[in-house]
C-alpha cells in the first residue's frame, strides 16, 4: 500500500451468500498477499467444513455472538471479545447456531480472492466437486476429502 484506505461501517468489496456475508475491509491485493481483513456476519446455522491450509494463517476475533471453532483434539467455544489463530496445517471446521459477527484476518492468505471468484460461480460450479477442489486449493483452501 502507498495510500491510506478507510473502509467504513457497512463498506467494502461485499459478498452476500446462504450462510454468511463478508465484507473486504482489507484486500490481499493492496498488501501483496500478506494480510487480508474480512468482517463476517454469520447467519444462524453457520457451518465451515472441515479443513487446512498449508500456507495461511487464520486469526478470528468475534465481534457478536458465539462461534465455535472445531480442531482435531477440542473444540473451542469463542464469544465476543475473544480470538483465535489458527496456523497452517491444523485442521479446523467452524459453526454459529445463532449468528454472529467476527472479523478474520489472513496472513500469507488471497481469502478476498476467493470470496470474488466464488461470488462469479455458478450453480453447476458449486455442484463440480473436481472444479471446487482445484478453486479451494488454488487459494490453499484443502477441504477434507469425503468418503
């Protein structure tokens, strides 16, 4: 970055899906890679499968509500105030029963990218098992295989 950027309440690159809406407050695009910022508003019945990164780091700071962060050997019930990081290769899934509002910070992570291409799939995308793993690895989104 070269300039300062404010991003205000209710503003930034949007994406409205089923189970949550993002705001971009900060892209990976202006800060080569290093550092995105997304805010997200859960809605009720929230779930984030399991899954890893290889590269990025994850750190969630919730705003409202409560989220519960599902690891491997525990499972990690975060309400707001609270935070979490999340190094790469630890497996992890994600649920809010009630809603809720946290802020994620990526390092090392194109997360906004992501929410983008998403955002310009179709409904035969989403349902291209084979295209959805290339696209989730292409942003080291690795989703745990289904049996």
């Amino acid at each position: 970055m070269k300039e300062k950027e404010l991003i205000r309440k209710g503003e930034g690159d949007n994406y409205d899906y089923a189970q949550d809406h993002c705001y971009v407050k900060l892209s990976s695009l202006k800060t080569n890679g290093e550092l995105c910022f997304v805010e997200d508003t859960l809605k009720p019945g929230f779930y984030l499968g399991r899954h890893h990164h290889k590269i990025m780091t994850e750190v969630f700071y919730i705003l409202e509500g409560e989220v519960q962060l599902i690891f491997d050997d525990e499972t990690v019930d975060l309400v707001a105030g609270d935070s979490i990081t999340v190094p790469p290769h630890v497996w992890h899934a994600a649920s809010c029963k009630e809603g809720g509002k946290m802020l994620t910070i990526f390092k090392n992570g194109r997360f906004d990218q992501y929410l983008e291409k998403l955002s310009k799939m179709s409904d035969s995308d989403f349902a291209d098992a084979e295209l959805m793993t290339s696209v989730s690895a292409e942003f080291d989104i690795y989703e745990q295989e289904k049996s």
